[in-house]
C-alpha cells in the first residue's frame, strides 16, 4: 500500500496545476486494522500566496487532516468505545494486536466522529423547523404512539455542577419477547439524547427524528416522564392533544422518601385505581403529622408540586378516547429508566467519570445512533473512508491518442542488402520478426 501510495503521489507531482509550487515534505503515520501506514508526501503553495497550502495526495485520498486512523479502523474504535472506557479501548486494541494508539488518540478520533454526527442531526432538526412548524415526512400511521422521557446527571470535567443528559424513547406499544408471554418488549423503539442548550432544542430533535419515520396528523401520542418541568409543560406545544402522565416510579419513590414506604404502597393503589383527589387529600392530611418543620417543608413541597400537575396523575389509560381502548393491550408506562441505565448511565458514570460538555454530547450521539442499529450506517460514510489509491492511479493514467503502430514502420537496410544471405544478417532478421 505504501508503494501504491508513493506512486501516486509522483503522479500528482507529474500533473500538479501550474499555479503549485512544492515548499517541502511531510511525513504521516495512518493506523489501520492491518497495520500501519507510513506514507511522505509534498505540500504545496500557490504562487503569490501566503497562506493557502495543500497536501494534493491527502485531498486525493480523502485524509483528513489531522486524521491519524483508516475508516474501517475508526468503526472498532467507534464500536469498542460506545462500550468501553478510552483506556479500556487502548488496551483491547493492544492486546489483540492491533496497531497501538494512545487512549488520547482514541478519544479523539472517537469524539470528532460524534461531534460531526451532532452536527449533522441539529442540522436537519434546524431544517426542518425553519418554517416554524413540524414538516411531516415519515409516512407510517398509528392510532397510539408512547413517549418517555427522562434525565441523567453525569459529572462534568469544567466544573463542579453536573450536566444533564436528556432522553427520550418512543415506541408503537409492546409485544411479547417469550412464546410463554412472561416477558414484554417495546414495539420499534427509538432513541433520542444528548446534551440541549434549552427543552425546546430537545423537543424540536425529537419531533424531527419521529416525523422521518411517522405521520402523526392521525396519531394520539401519550408521554410518561418525571416531575420535571421540561417534559410536563414543554412537551405539549410539540404534540397536539398530547396526553402527559407522571411517572409511576418516580411517584412511588418520592412518596416513600417523604411519607414512608406503607404509605406509599398504599397510596399508590388507590391512584391506580383512578382516585386522584384521594390521593392528594391524604397526603396532605400527613404533612401535619411530620416530626420536624424541614421534614413538613418537604412534604408541603411535594404535595403542591402534584396539585401543580394534578392531571397529570391520572393513568393514561383513563384517558384515551374509548375506540383507543378497545383497540389495543395496554399495559403500565415507565421503561426510560431502563433506557438511560442500558444506554448511558453504564457507559458515562461508571468509575467517577468525567466529561466536558462537548464530550458528553459526542457520546451521547454515539449510543442513540448504536442503539436506533445506525451506527454502522453512519460509519460508512464516505466522509470517514480513506480512498485506495489503486483505484485512484487506475484512471489516473492517461491514454496516448496518436497512431501506435507508427514506429513499427521501420526499417533496417542490412536485411536487404547485399549482405542479406549472411548468417549474422539472418540471425538479427530473426530477433526483428519476433
């Protein structure tokens, strides 16, 4: 592959625009899954210029610059980090025998492809709102879609607040995994997160990721997510006739944190059972019964935060208009917590990891991408490959267009003279006719 390459980097030199001129070599090292790459080739300068350089093999070749792996080697990294700590990677890739890159490198090549990815898909949510509404381009149509929606904390390398990572999920319903149906699992679920500057950013990707795929002009969309204010409020002005629910985990978790843990089993059946103002009548009876003023302080502040959503507490399946109901098996919501500890939290805040924020974001877009199967898609691109430079030398070369038979034309006198008969005559008449 070397010799290919240094061919045809004399190639280029041979038929490099007039307006070029060579101001020395550079070397590089490309590191793919066979071994490494050492390639030297020249810079060039534009003539009564000071600034514009070019490296004529890497534009040909697609080398980006300061690239330092192949495409086929950035997908194992891609792969293996998704799963692994940066240092983890380093160590896999050394093990097995592959060229050795420090983990600062993987982080690198690993990060610039999420950073580009992010790019990409704030792209086209930023196209897709830049009439103001929601564009529908997915042509599936469903009666029912679910939503949930959730946050994580991961600690942040910058300073000492964390950063929040935003996720949402969102399914067609369920379908049994197990012949013996002891078992769900979500019907075409897709992932959306990462790192927003506001709920309305993550809201506008969301909706943009789910209009490629559905027409929701027909479609009663119902979410499920936790007290916080970004999801129970902001939601709405992206789904008519959205149906919100708070989260039956987080309800039951926070009860029992506050009131204690019978209280909250018992509670929390007389809310499933649809009685909403029972359940807040009887909690805030109990807040008079706390032992200290700050423990009473809490519990007041629990309380007004759920007659805050108070329709938000009822299930929503009391909710759905009756032909809904009778169309489908509807089943209890609450499956993001599951997602964020699958897709992130193994991920992101194993060990007391740390990230910067660009960081976070780039890995959050690697696991939505892995989980929504796109990775791979994604890594194929033609961005990320390096071109052959077999190929590129193949029409490269150029073709002669004159008459090629011309210098079989000539002639040689001896043969014919008066020496013709002569056995040296004869044996150069025999080298000729060849």
């Amino acid at each position: 592959m070397e010799k290919f390459i240094k061919e045809l980097e004399e190639e280029l030199f041979r038929t490099k625009p007039k307006d070029l001129e060579v101001v020395g070599f550079r070397k590089k090292n490309i590191a793919t899954k066979l071994g490494e790459i050492k390639i030297k080739r020249r810079l060039y300068k534009k003539k009564n210029s000071k600034n514009d350089y070019i490296f004529l093999l890497d534009d040909k070749l697609n080398i980006r610059k300061g690239r330092r792996v192949s495409g086929e080697y950035l997908k194992l990294l891609v792969s293996l980090s998704s799963m692994l700590s940066f240092r983890q990677v380093e160590e896999v890739i050394e093990e097995a025998g592959f060229p050795s890159l420090s983990h600062a490198t993987i982080h690198k090549e690993v990060r610039e492809f999420g950073e580009r990815e992010s790019k990409r898909i704030e792209y086209e949510r930023e196209k897709v709102f830049t009439e103001g509404k929601l564009q529908v381009g997915g042509k599936k149509e469903k009666d029912l879609l679910f939503i949930e929606a959730d946050g994580i904390m991961v600690s942040s390398q910058e300073d000492k607040e964390r950063m929040e990572i935003k996720v949402g999920v969102v399914h067609e319903g369920w379908n049994y995994e197990t012949p013996a149906k002891s078992r769900r699992r979500l019907k075409n679920p897709k992932v959306v997160m990462g790192m927003y500057k506001d709920a309305d950013s993550f809201w506008e990707e969301f909706s943009s990721e789910i209009s490629k795929e559905y027409d929701l002009t027909n479609t009663q969309v119902v979410l499920n997510g936790d007290g916080a204010s970004w999801i129970q409020e902001t939601a709405k002005d992206y789904f008519p006739g959205l149906i919100v629910q708070l989260d039956r985990f987080h309800i039951k978790k926070d009860v029992s944190r506050h009131f204690g843990y019978e209280i909250a089993e018992g509670l929390y059946k007389v809310l499933q059972e649809g009685e909403v103002q029972a359940f807040l009548d009887t909690l805030e009876s109990l807040i008079w019964e706390a032992k200290t003023k700050e423990k009473q302080k809490q519990q007041h502040k629990l309380v007004k935060h759920y007659q805050k959503y108070k329709e938000h507490l009822l299930d929503y399946r009391y909710r759905l208009p009756e032909k809904l109901k009778q169309k489908k098996k509807l089943y209890g919501m609450g499956v993001v917590e599951g997602y964020v500890d699958k897709n992130i939290a193994r991920r992101m805040k194993n060990q007391g990891m740390s990230w910067s924020k660009k960081g976070a974001e780039a890995m959050a877009k690697i696991l939505m991408l892995k989980h929504n199967k796109k990775l791979k898609e994604r890594l194929n691109d033609e961005y990320y490959k390096i071109k052959s430079p077999i190929k590129v030398l193949k029409y490269r070369k150029r073709k002669y267009t004159g008459n090629c038979s011309n210098w079989l034309q000539a002639k040689m006198p001896v043969l014919y003279g008066v020496d013709s008969g002569k056995d040296w005559v004869k044996a150069i008449k025999q080298l000729v006719t060849v």
